[in-house]
C-alpha cells in the first residue's frame, strides 16, 4: 500500500468544492480546475494506467470548473443563482 497522502489531498479538493458550489460558484470552479491539475500530475509522477485515458478525465475537471468560471462569470449571474439558492432553503 502506498502514500495515502494524494487521496487525502483529492478528497479535501472535492468536499471543499462540494461545500463551496451554492454560495461560491466561482470558488467551486478554481477547486476542480486544482483537482484536474492534481490529478494530472499525480497520474503523470505516479505513472498509473494509460496516459490518455488519465489526461481525459483531468481535462473533464479543469473543464467543469472551468465552465463554472465562465457561467459565474457576470454579476447578475451570481445574484441569480444565489437568490436561487437562497429561495430554497
């Protein structure tokens, strides 16, 4: 058995992207783009399973986060979404 230390650093990423997406979408976003960095390069210096698979699913997260830097990216947006949220609970 390995370092546990890259599933402890990926699993705080997560729950603090978890936490942070109602009331901070932008914040969200720049933890998933951290933990498709992460887990690029973990695979990368770890050298586990096939490369291209790897970057695919890194991309998948840089690009979710991104897409939420992007949507997010207007004020009325924020406030839209946050009276959305607001409005629910």
């Amino acid at each position: 058995m390995g370092p546990l230390w890259p599933l402890v650093a990926w699993l705080a990423l997560v729950a603090a992207a978890g936490l942070c997406y109602p009331r901070r979408p932008r914040t969200a976003g720049a933890l998933f783009i951290a933990l498709g960095l992460l887990f690029t390069i973990l695979v990368v210096v770890l050298n586990h399973g096939s490369l291209l698979a790897s970057l695919g699913a890194g991309v998948f997260w840089i690009g979710l986060g991104a897409s939420y830097l992007v949507k997010y990216r207007q004020p009325d947006a924020r406030e839209k979404h946050v009276e959305y949220w607001t409005a629910k609970a």
